[in-house]
C-alpha cells in the first residue's frame, strides 16, 4: 500500500470493500490492444525498453514460421527468453520423475488412492502388479501401472466426465505426489536446467521452506481476531528460530542441484547459468492462526536471506476456507507489510471464474489483493471483467505497475478460460505489465515455450511483443537492484561505458536485463547465419 489516504488509499478501499471490523484491523497498522496478425500495448510514459526492429533477422524468420506450428515451436524454444515469474517448484516436475524418486526412496503407489506413499508394517510396498500398493519400481516396469500413475500424477490424460473435472484433477495431484517431494535438490535440478535449455535468464519458484515449522507454531497459538495482536504473539513464540534453519535447508537444496548440474565443471548443464529466487508459499486453506504465522516467518526469511524474494498464497482460490478468509488474509498481509516494509507480495487472485463460484465471489478479489496486500504482481487475474468498476482496476494497477502473471494452459485447464475468452489482450491494452509464465509445468505437461506459442496462436504476438514480455518478465522480477530502463546508463548494442559497468556490478537485476539483450542480439546473428 503506497499510503492510507485517497481513493486508491487505505482509506478508499475501506469506503469501499472493509467492513468495520476488517477496517479497524487495517488502520491499526496505518501511518490498445485488437485481435489480428499482431497485438500492441500501450507502453508507459517512462517505459526506455529500445524498439525491436521490424526488418531484424529473427523478426523476418518469426514471420516466416509463425503459421507452421512445428517450426514455430523449434524457433521459439531457441529464441532467447526472460523469467518464469508464477513457477510452483513441486508442480513444475514432470510425473515420470515423482516415480523414479519413488523408487529410489522405496515408495509405493496406491493403486486405490492413486498416490505415492510411503510403507508401513501394515501396508508394506507389494512386489507384484496386482498388488493393493505395488512398488514404484514394480509401478514404472509395468506397461498398464505406469501410464495409469503417471495420469493420476498429472493431467496428461484427464478428461471432465464422469463429474470429475480438469479442475480437481489439477489440484489432486499434488497431494499425490507429496510424498516424492522430499529431496528439494533434485527437484531444483530439473526444473532449473528445463529453464536454461530454453534460453531463460531467471526464475522465481514458489516454494515452502520451513513453512510447516511455522505453521506448527500457528496450530499451537488460539486465535483471538486481532491480527496485530496475534502477529505480537506469534512473532514472540518462536518464528525467527527457523529462519537459520529454513537457511541451511536452502544450502543443502542448492548444492545438492549444482552436484546434479555440474556446475562449475567442463560438464555444467544449462541450468548452471540460470539466476534462481524463492517465493516462500502459505496455504490459504488452513486455519487463521497458521495462516498468519506462515505469513510472517515467510516475510521474517525474505528479509534475512536474499534468496527468497518475496511471499504468495496459494491453493484453490475457490476452496471454501480461502473464500470465507479472503478478506482476513488480505488484513494479515497488509499487518505483515507494515512490520516488513519491504516484503515483495506475488498475489494468486482472479483464479476464478463464472460457474466456479457463485457471481459474487467474483467482485473484488484482485482489487483487494492490490489496495490492501499491496500485491506487485498478481497471478492469474482471470476474472478481471467480472470485478467492479474492472476499468477503474485497470488504471490503477497500469499507474502502480502491478504486473500480471498469464498462465494460458493452467487457465484453459483448470477454468476452462482460453483464447477470446481469455483477458490477456484487455490486459496489455491498457498499459498493464503482463508477463507469460508456466505455473505448473509438470502437472500440466507443457514448458514455457509451449506458453509462448499459445501467445503466438490464440492471441496473435508478434516477435517484438515477444521481446518486450522477456524484457517486462525481468523488468518485474524481484531481483534486486536498479533496472537496466530506468537507470538509462547502457546502450543496447554497445559496449558498457564506465557507468554502465557500474551498474551491472552492482545490480543483480540489471545484470540479467543486460544478459538478456545480449543472448537476443546472438539470436539474430544466428538466425541471419542460417543456423536456426
């Protein structure tokens, strides 16, 4: 929240969405875009991104195979690309690597549950296919076994019959392949290296480190409806202990992620020259007291380690808890923020839709998560058009920057919102950041480049609008420092002047930017040479 007074101040939004109780919470802690062969935004006044020339290389080629899907996909997988911004690190794992660790962690699968689990002396692993709970290795050698586990870990085969939707399967999944999430390091390892084997120069992933330890001490300390109250007692019952913990678990995971890479050897995987943040998760589904706890541990971590770089919610925003507490949580964020002034909040809001819930329930979600979370991104936003007053909405976050996270396949299969229907082009057209992100890649069975084509088909992008999204992606990354933009000290295609360099030494998010143009400007000596 910039400040608690105006129309789009505290103030305002109470006017407007707080009932009484929420507001005395909140002051508490108070001080044009068309469809056709391309599709242009309307840039900011201050926006020094440099023009992508039309008659370039990589542009002529791009126009050339935009119609040919295949060529299409071989020329978008080369072409250089920013940052996955919406990443769940779990999600983003494919489900044939869930049952290998599976098997080297002497998992079982139920067959009955469709899950991954763990064996007991009760319900020990079985040695044969027609067992109740077969063993993941006897699971990946069976031809009928594996496909049916790697459908139940994923979307791969789902289908919405039987009263069984997209939408449930997607969420399911998770649940099911927990029991396989324990080695973070291996997980980091195929994630990281899918990402530089596209050309990305950064991702942020949503993870929980330590989020349960925190939650632990929400579960144990009674709600009493005050959160400025409840965050003075949850912040004295423990939670800064597990940030040294949360600490070394990230040390372990990364090391663990640069043996499987090969970093620093002749043998180093892409993934080695990928920059890699954290979003620290907390689940939306549980109970106040916890919600509140994870809320400040995560915001406690981001402000001692540099790694994680901000904090999100997620889990269905339609679950009845997340529906009931929305207003809460907003308050817990806006507590947090003011004791953490400098935590970064990626906000899911808008994962909804018509039918999904009730028309209602569609009102005010992303302008809540805006004017009183503060959110700087919001991920998905799909409901856009359904909130009140959406064109006011749509000034206010092109005015504050707030970037929007467009997962296209997550939302086509979870929401069913695709194409035409879909508020991407309403998004851009209005001078609101957008960015194109994955969501979850593994459980959805698609890559970044997949999202990129589907940007390209459905909505029809252009090679420069290409650009400018990997340019936006880093722009509104939480990486640390001054932009490459808005410190106007380098010029694209020339060596780095004495200021230059300076700011690439000293900024973390300036240095990526400057990496970016110079992996685009390769790209299009290659593409001239012929070799893509």
């Amino acid at each position: 929240m910039d400040d608690c007074s105006g129309e789009d101040g505290m103030n305002g939004v109470f006017a407007r969405w707080a009932s009484p109780a929420l507001a005395a919470i909140l002051l508490a802690g108070c001080a044009t875009t068309t469809m056709g062969p391309t599709v242009t935004t309307v840039l900011p006044k201050d926006d020094a991104q440099p023009a992508v020339a039309a008659d370039s290389a990589a542009a002529r080629r791009f126009e050339a195979v935009r119609h040919s899907p295949p060529e299409l996909r071989a020329f978008l997988y080369r072409m250089p690309k920013g940052a996955d911004l919406h990443s769940h690190l779990t999600g983003a794992v494919y489900a044939e690597t869930y049952l290998r660790l599976a098997q080297a962690g002497n998992l079982c699968f139920n067959v009955a549950a469709k899950s991954l689990v763990a064996p007991t002396q009760e319900k020990p692993c079985g040695t044969t296919k027609d067992s109740p709970q077969p063993a993941a290795s006897v699971v990946i050698g069976d031809s009928v076994l594996y496909p049916m586990a790697l459908d139940a870990l994923s979307t791969r085969d789902a289908l919405p019959i039987s009263g069984y939707s997209l939408h449930d399967q997607f969420f399911a999944t998770f649940g099911r392949f927990s029991a396989a999430t324990g080695s973070t390091g291996d997980l980091l390892a195929e994630v990281v290296d899918r990402a530089g084997r596209q050309g990305e120069q950064h991702v942020e992933l949503m993870v929980s480190f330590r989020t349960w330890a925190a939650a632990n001490i929400g579960k144990a300390t009674p709600w009493t409806g005050s959160v400025p109250q409840m965050a003075d007692t949850l912040t004295a019952a423990g939670l800064s202990a597990l940030v040294p913990q949360a600490k070394q678990d990230i040390d372990a995971a990364e090391a663990r992620m640069r043996s499987l890479l090969g970093c620093g050897t002749p043998a180093a995987k892409p993934g080695c020259g990928v920059s890699v943040r954290y979003i620290q998760q907390v689940s939306r589904t549980q109970a106040p007291s916890p919600v509140l706890a994870v809320t400040l541990f995560n915001a406690m971590l981001a402000a001692q380690e540099p790694r994680v770089v901000g904090l999100n919610y997620v889990a269905p925003e339609d679950n009845p808890v997340a529906l009931a507490d929305y207003d809460l949580h907003m308050a817990m964020i806006a507590e947090t923020r003011r004791r953490f002034p400098d935590t970064n909040v990626a906000l899911h809001a808008g994962e909804l839709t018509l039918g999904l819930v009730p028309p209602e329930e569609l009102r005010n979600h992303i302008r809540k998560a805006v004017e009183i979370a503060g959110a700087k991104r919001i991920g998905h936003g799909v409901d856009l058009m359904y909130e009140d007053d959406p064109q006011g909405l749509l000034r206010q976050m092109a005015a504050r920057k707030v970037a929007v996270e467009i997962n296209l396949t997550s939302n086509d299969v979870i929401l069913g919102v695709a194409g035409k229907d879909h508020p991407f082009p309403i998004y851009r057209a209005a001078g609101v950041p957008t960015v194109i992100s994955t969501d979850d890649e593994g459980v959805s069975r698609i890559d970044l480049t997949n999202e990129l084509e589907r940007g390209v088909t459905e909505f029809g992008l252009g090679y420069g609008d290409l650009v400018r999204l990997a340019r936006t992606s880093l722009e509104h990354s939480f990486l640390p420092g001054d932009s490459l933009w808005s410190a106007r000290l380098c010029t694209v295609g020339e060596a780095p002047s004495a200021a230059c360099q300076g700011l690439l030494d000293r900024s973390d998010k300036a240095k990526r930017q400057w990496a970016l143009e110079e992996a685009l400007r390769r790209f299009d000596h290659e593409v001239a040479e012929g070799k893509i």
